[in-house]
C-alpha cells in the first residue's frame, strides 16, 4: 500500500495473518475500481517524470480509502496511522507468508501505472479483477463462486466430469475457497480454483439436499 510520512515514532497495533489480509483485500477492491485507476493514471500524466509529484498524487488518492480501513484495525486514521499500518504489514514475520506477500505485491503494482505498463499483473491479482473484464455475460464463464458448504465433513465433494457418476477426486474442495466458473451445466459447476484448499480443477454440485453449497459473489 501507499505509505504516508510518519509524524513521529509509535509502535503500531499487532496484526495477525487473517487482519493483514482482510485489509489487503479491502485495499485491492478499491484500488482495482475504474474510477480510481483513472483518477491515478491523469494524476500521474499530469505529474510527468516528477517522482515526488508522483507521490503526492498518489499519496491524496488512497489517503480517503486507507484511512478508514485501517482504523478498523486499530490505526488513527491520520497519514502517520497508514505509515504504521504499512510497516506492520510489511514485518519479516508478515512477507514470510505466501498469501501477505502476494498482496502486498499488488497493491504496489495497483498503485503504480508506471509499473502496470511494463510489467504483468501479480500473481493472485486475477481474483480481483474487475467483474466486467473476466466475466462473459452471455454464458457467466468467469463468474466467482465461493464455497459455503461442506464445513463439517472437509469440504464437498469433486469429481472429474460433470455427471454425478463420475470419478471422485480423493481431495475434497474446502469450505471458503474462491473458484472460477468454466462451465455451468444443469446445476453443476465446472471450476478453476483461484484461493483455498481443494484440487485445481473438477466439477461440483451447487446444490446438495436442496442447501446452497456455493454462492457465486459477482451477482
């Protein structure tokens, strides 16, 4: 994320694994909405090649979105508040874990159009992705589904095709994972993983016993 220059020294709330994702996450939706990644490409036109300009820039967009995020965490909801939030997401101990590191290599890439034109998305910044540039209208292929069955017995259940007689794959798709819609097929759902535990790729029921077993999330 976009730091701010402290005002003075101050040692920050802790933060667990799940709180620095839940803000990067929050942070990512924001910054990934057309009206702000325009507002900071004319912001950063404007600038030019001035990088302190660039900053500034940068710095008055995300303020209003960071500080209420992470004041819900404990931060004030001053620019030295964001400074610290960013240290604390930042510590050895977060970027030690795969997923922390993950976002906080997009959110810089999010807030850096420079970056965004000679370099690829991060890996992890599809799941964010504006509903309007992965998702077919016509056929829903790219919709997000997330999975809320399944909780007490380890997940629901995939299999390689789409008949429900087909072979079981031995892994079972855990609750709260993120997938990709490939296909949808009379209640049955063709996926591509893209966050949790569970095999990559299968087919799965998004109904069992007349219970929801996934809710799609781009409604």
């Amino acid at each position: 994320m976009a730091a701010a220059v402290p005002e003075k020294a101050k040692e920050p709330p802790t933060l667990t694994r799940t709180q620095a994702i839940e803000i990067h996450n929050a942070l990512i939706k924001a910054y990934t909405s057309p009206d702000f990644q325009q507002q900071l490409r004319e912001a950063f036109e404007k600038a030019g090649k001035d990088e302190r300009a660039q900053a500034a820039s940068r710095q008055q967009l995300c303020f209003p979105i960071q500080a209420p995020v992470v004041t819900r965490y404990g931060f004030e909801p001053t620019r030295a508040g964001v400074f610290r939030c960013s240290r604390a997401l930042e510590t050895p101990e977060m970027m030690a874990d795969p997923e922390v590191k993950k976002g906080n290599s997009i959110l810089k890439w999010l807030v850096d159009p420079d970056s965004q034109k000679r370099f690829p998305s991060p890996e992890g910044y599809e799941r964010f992705k504006p509903k309007e540039e992965r998702v077919d209208e016509e056929t829903g292929a790219g919709r997000y589904w997330t999975v809320t069955g399944g909780g007490r017995k380890g997940g629901i259940v995939v299999r390689i095709g789409q008949a429900t007689t087909s072979a079981e794959l031995a892994r079972r798709l855990a609750s709260g994972a993120v997938v990709q819609q490939l296909d949808l097929d009379h209640g049955r759902l063709h996926y591509k993983k893209i966050a949790g535990d569970g095999p990559d790729y299968g087919w799965v029921s998004l109904y069992s016993a007349g219970k929801p077993l996934l809710t799609c999330v781009d409604t």
